[in-house]
C-alpha cells in the first residue's frame, strides 16, 4: 500500500509539473497565451501555431478538427497537462470531438464557454464578430441562446480584421475603416456588449471601444480564458505550485520572419518561434 501511494504521489507531481499545451491556427492565440503567462507565471506552456493551415476561419469544419486532431496528439506526446484551444474557430467546430478523443485523460479549455459564461447578467443586446468559421458554426448564438434566452444575439463575420492585424495594420486608417464598416452595419446598431470572437481581435480593443462608445461593453476574451483556465487546473490539483518562472516554447508548422515579428507583437515580449512540421 504505501508503495502505491508512493508511486501516485510521484506520478501527481509529475504531472502538475508538465506544461499546459495551447495551440491556434497561427499566432493569433498568443494573446491568450500572454494573459495564462501573466495570470500563472509558475507554469511551463508549450504552444503550436499551426502557420502551415491558416487561417482556421475560412477552412471546413471537417478540415479544421483533423487539424485539431492532429495538433493535440503532439500536444499529448509532449506531457501537456491540459489543452487550451486559443483559436474560436476550433472552439466553435472541434471541441466535442476534443473532449471525446482526450477528455478523460486531460481537461481540454475552449475560449467560447467561459466567454459566454462571463457576459454581464445587466446586458440585453449581445454582439459577436468572429471568422467566418465561427459565426458559421452557429455555436457562440446556441449556447448563449442556451444561458440567456432573454438576451437578443447579433453575429457578423468579419473577415477582413484577421489579415489586417497581421500585417500589422491595427493602428492605421485601414483597420479604421474595416472596423466602422463592420460595426456600423444593422446587426451592430442596438448591442450593449460586444465579444470579440477571434484571438486575434484584442489588439483592436481600443478601436472598437472608440467606434462603439462607453457604453458598450467589450468583454477582455484573454483575460477571461486564462481565469477559466487557472480554476480549471486548480479543481484538478494541477496548479504549479513552485515559485520558479515557468518556461515557454513556441513552434509553428510553418516558419517566416513576419510570423515571428507578429508574434512578438501578440505575446508583448520577445519569443523564439521554432519550426516543426508536425504534418509530415
């Protein structure tokens, strides 16, 4: 008996000290992966860009869960402790097949439950502007139809935001006009919040606020990500408790120089991509 409570307790560490696995289409989950960073400094993350296949948002729903498929099990093969899924469309068309392949080995986080879980009881009209993968999917309306059958829902694709943030766009007169095009449309008129359904579109915060006023609601989709994720891990005992700085490796399945100034751009800091095809 004491053997056996010997090897758990070996195999419990071992496994809070395993890194958490996030993965994207491309760099855009790094905005998710800097508020984990910020919120649990302690924890090692291992994320996967997969640049090769982007963007997610105009690919099938078939293509984007073999994708998926595809990246957890590097994930698995590399220790991950759990899964977060930094990309919307992924939540939106992969997460149940996720859950079924892994889900009772290691927790698998999705960005739209706990952003949809995280909208203010006080709001009437709600908007979400995402790919057209994640507006497609129906799924943000369903479960919020599901939690807030009183609340009115406005879903718009916005497909032009994704390309112009990456090519580093997001504080020109160009990403103005996108945005005033978009959020000026009738579906836009009367919401009171407004969820920016794409990892990519924190970095227009400030933008859509301007166009949007102070009195509609922007909900902070990282921040809320990286609290779901800590309390996840920490109803599962798997929380790092060290006080040493935790490390974080970057691959992508495609590598260039833009990828890797983007990305420095999303996570605020410095970072190292390394390419690994994982696709061979």
């Amino acid at each position: 008996m004491h053997h056996f409570l010997v090897q758990l307790a070996i195999r419990y560490l071992s496994q809070v000290k395993q890194p958490i696995g996030i993965f994207d289409s491309g760099v855009g989950g790094l905005t998710v992966t800097r508020a984990i960073r910020q919120l649990l400094p302690n924890e090692d993350l291992l994320y996967f860009g997969d640049t090769a296949h982007l963007p997610y948002g105009e690919k099938s729903p078939e293509a984007i869960r073999s994708y998926s498929r595809g990246i957890v099990q590097f994930l698995l093969e590399h220790k991950a402790k759990a899964i977060v899924i930094a990309c919307n469309s992924a939540s939106s068309v992969a997460t149940d097949m996720l859950i079924e392949m892994v889900g009772d080995r290691i927790p698998i986080i999705n960005v739209i439950d706990p952003i949809v879980q995280s909208i203010p009881l006080e709001s009437k009209h709600v908007g979400i502007i995402g790919t057209r993968a994640t507006i497609s999917s129906g799924v943000y309306q369903e479960k919020i139809a599901d939690q807030f059958p009183q609340k009115s829902i406005s879903a718009l694709a916005t497909p032009l935001l994704v390309p112009i943030i990456e090519e580093g766009l997001e504080e020109t007169v160009i990403s103005e006009n996108a945005a005033v095009h978009y959020l000026s449309l009738p579906e836009m008129k009367e919401i009171d919040t407004l969820i920016p359904g794409c990892t990519h579109y924190p970095l227009l915060t400030k933008l859509f606020s301007q166009i949007l006023g102070e009195d509609v609601a922007i909900l902070n989709t990282p921040q809320i990500v990286a609290l779901n994720t800590q309390q996840r891990l920490g109803d599962l005992n798997l929380l790092e408790k060290g006080t040493k700085p935790g490390i974080a490796k970057f691959y992508v399945s495609d590598y260039t120089p833009t990828f890797e100034r983007i990305a420095k751009h999303f996570f605020g800091a410095d970072i190292s991509l390394s390419e690994l095809d994982i696709w061979k």
